[in-house]
C-alpha cells in the first residue's frame, strides 16, 4: 500500500467524522498501521469538524496530521484553513457543489466532485460524504476497494443498517464520477 496521512474537513453533520471511521476500521481489516482522531467544535451540527486518519504500513508515530497527502473538503473556511498544507504532489478532494473557489496551487492534484447536488439528483440523501469517500478511494487506493463494505457493516450502527446498501450506491457513485 502506501502511507496516507488524511485530513477530512467541513462542517459538523456533513459525516466527516464518519468517513474517518470508515477508513480507520477498513485499515484494521487490512492489518494497516493506523491512527484515527476525530475533532469538533462545540457546535456538532454546523459547527466546524475534522478529522485526522493516518493509514500506513510503518509504525504511526503520532496521531496528529500537520501535513497531510490527501485532503477532502466540505467547506469554504476547511479550503482555506488546510490548502497550504497539503505537501506538493498531495490530492485535494473538493465538493465543488459547497465550495465555489477553486485551489489557488499547482503543485498538488485536485478534484472537484459536485458530491452534496449529485446526492440529491440521485435521491441518496445526505450522502455527498460517501459519494466523496468513493473517490479518494478511486484517486488514492488508500484502501482496497473490497474492504469497504466489510468496514461500513462494522461502523454502521445496528439500528440503521438498513442504510447499508445506500451507502454502498453513494460510494459507488463516487468511484465512478469523472468531471
């Protein structure tokens, strides 16, 4: 594999958090080395959210992200607060629909994925977070496409696990994306 240092940011309720968690239990699946720290203001709904996963083959030495090779973002203010440090040749995952801006570097590459207008043309409801997930995991083979599913049976609590198959349709919808 590699060693991915992720930061996923944007507002709280956007189920960034959860994104995180996601690729933190898949990591295990795949007996990674890894580190998941999970972040909010005080305000969990509209309040500011991030989230830090580290999934690497070598031992994590601290769980703190500073600069990260990936960065996915579901806000203006998260844009503006990471851009910079994301290290040259890093990928930033933009949900174009929210963020209107476009990266102001060329030393990284960027995807625009209108994730929150393409959850709601396809009816998946509050799911741009997985239509984004499903990209990274196309763009950065972080992890193996078919842990994905065994991840999210884990991290989906038992009384929505009727929203499996949903989820699995956004990510999917985010793998197969192209602008």
């Amino acid at each position: 594999m590699a060693h991915h240092e992720i930061v996923i940011a944007g507002f709280g309720g956007q189920g960034l958090l959860f994104i995180g968690k996601i690729l933190a239990y898949a990591g295990l699946v795949e007996k990674r080395q890894l580190s998941w720290l999970p972040s909010y203001g005080p305000e969990m709904r509209g309040g500011t959210a991030n989230c830090n996963v580290i999934l690497s083959d070598d031992p994590v030495g601290s769980p703190i992200v500073q600069h990260p090779n990936v960065l996915i973002v579901m806000n203006t203010p998260s844009l503006d607060k990471y851009e910079s440090a994301v290290v040259p040749g890093g990928k930033i995952f933009v949900d174009s629909t929210l963020i209107s801006r476009k990266v102001e570097r060329d030393d990284v590459d960027v995807y625009y994925i209108p994730a929150t207008q393409m959850a709601k043309d396809l009816e998946l409801g509050n799911l741009a977070n997985m239509i984004l997930l499903g990209s990274v995991i196309r763009e950065t083979k972080c992890i193996r496409e078919e842990t994905v599913e065994e991840a999210l049976r884990h991290v989906i609590p038992a009384r929505k696990a009727n929203l499996l198959e949903v989820n699995l349709k956004a990510i999917q919808a985010g793998k197969d994306y192209r602008p």
